[in-house]
C-alpha cells in the first residue's frame, strides 16, 4: 500500500483507514499474545484517525510520527509473529518426532520405566525369578521358626517317650530276672536291659545256660561273679577257665567252699574291664 503525499489529507485517512480495518481483521483471527498486538495496532490506527489535523499544511511532521508509532509497533508485532511461528515449527516437529515412534514425552517415559520395572521385578520375584520380596522372606522365615519350635518340640517329646518307655523296659525285665534268680548284669552292661526283645531273650538264654554249666561242673559262684555270665563269648570263657581251675569255688558236700577268692581272676571278675562290655 503506497504511503500518500503529506499534502493529501484524503488519502492520509484513507491509508489509515485500510491499515485499521486490516490489522481489525487479523485481529479476528488470532488469539492470545498475538490478538492483543493486532488489537493495540488497531487501536492506535483508530487515535491517529482520530487525530488527523484539519489542515496537513500546519502539522507537517504529524504523518511521519504518526508512521512511526505504527511501524514500531507493527514491527514487535513481526517479532511475535516470528517466535510463534517458531514456536509451532517446534511444536510441529516435536508431534511428528512422537507420532513416528523416535521420541517419548516425559509422561510417556516415566510410565514406560515405571512399567519395565515393575515387569523386571515381578519377573524376578516370580515363581521361576531367582528373587524373593522381603514379605515372602519375613512369612517363610515365620513359617521356618513356627516348624523348626514344632519339630523340635516333637523331637524332644520323642526322646522323652524313648526314654520312659526305655526305663519301663529295663526296669520290667529287671523284676523278671530277679523273680526268675538271674542274676543282674552290671552296670556297665546293663544296656542289654534296654535292647530289642530278640537280643534281650538271646542274651538271656545264653546267660541261663552258662548258669546251669556252672551248676552242673559243681561250681557255685557269688552273685557278683554271676553277674560275669552276661560277658560277650571271648571274655566269658577267659573268666570260666579262671574259675572252674580255683578249687575253692567248688561245692564240697553241698557247701560253698568258705575261702573266698584271694585276688581278682585273671581276665574277669566284677573288676574286669571285659564286663565294660555288653553280651551279644
């Protein structure tokens, strides 16, 4: 649009009139920042319309000021226009950036790490993962201390029937030897008290039949001495050579020969170690 000669005052109005209806409809257009440019540059097309002197004659510099009050703000309004256009190459290039795949928006990342994690953990901490969470380790730990009191009281309880049921045994059998005159095994053997019933009834047909050897070779020993009758085989025999060669063990008349023994048989006696050792 040609900018009019100073002198011709219709053509003046007429120039800023078309400036304002332009810059009036632009303002239509736009919103935000950019509105309020357009709307201040129609604003001030509408002062200066309103200004025009009567006489341009008399105001010679009024059109130039009046040029260059509009230029200044029709150039900030260049700037604008320039940082908004930017702003939306950017904008455009950023949403084509996202729709093709090669970037993330910030919301998008966060939920895609917080999901790859989760995924991760819970891969690891599944059935197959070589992870536990401490909750499972808190309740297998409960559970483990919750068994490990159950079995050990149970354990302890078994011993303890054991050994009740133990102590019945031996003291039974002990009755039933004593009513039967057999003589006791020592202390030191007396085990065999607590043995299977099928070791326990071997070793007492075997002592009864070392009994009833002695009885019949006419020897009649001590108690104590019996007792040796519950000695494994090897150190039986070693004591019964040293007994039935003592003369003085011998029956003479029915009697027990008075004398007792002058020391300890070689290899036996209720001194012996041989009698650390149970029958069997």
């Amino acid at each position: 649009m040609p900018i009019p000669k100073t002198k011709d005052l219709k053509g003046v109005r007429e120039f800023f009139t078309n400036l304002k209806t332009q810059f009036a409809s632009a303002a239509a257009t736009q919103e935000g920042p950019i509105k309020s440019l357009f709307d201040e540059v129609t604003g001030k097309l509408q002062s200066v319309l309103a200004g025009l002197p009567l006489n341009v004659e008399s105001e010679p510099d009024w059109l130039f000021d009046s040029l260059s009050s509009t230029t200044n703000l029709v150039s900030l309004l260049s700037l604008e226009l320039s940082r908004v256009r930017t702003a939306a190459s950017v904008t455009d290039t950023l949403s084509a950036a996202l729709a093709a795949g090669t970037h993330l928006s910030k919301a998008d990342h966060e939920a895609g790490v917080k999901a790859a994690v989760a995924t991760a953990i819970a891969e690891r901490t599944g059935d197959k993962g070589d992870l536990v969470t401490k909750t499972t380790v808190d309740q297998l730990c409960s559970a483990a201390k919750d068994l490990g009191i159950k079995e050990g009281r149970a354990s302890l309880q078994s011993e303890l029937d054991a050994r009740l049921a133990g102590d019945k045994l031996a003291s039974d059998r002990t009755a039933a030897l004593t009513a039967a005159g057999i003589p006791l095994p020592e202390s030191e053997v007396a085990a065999v008290l607590r043995a299977s019933e099928d070791h326990f009834v071997a070793a007492r047909t075997t002592v009864e039949t070392r009994l009833k050897a002695f009885t019949e070779a006419g020897l009649e020993l001590p108690s104590d001495l019996l007792a040796n009758c519950w000695l494994p085989e090897s150190d039986f025999k070693k004591f019964q050579k040293t007994v039935t060669s003592i003369p003085a063990l011998k029956v003479r008349g029915g009697a027990v020969a008075a004398e007792p023994f002058a020391s300890p048989p070689v290899g036996g006696g209720s001194g012996s170690g041989a009698t650390a050792r149970m029958l069997g």
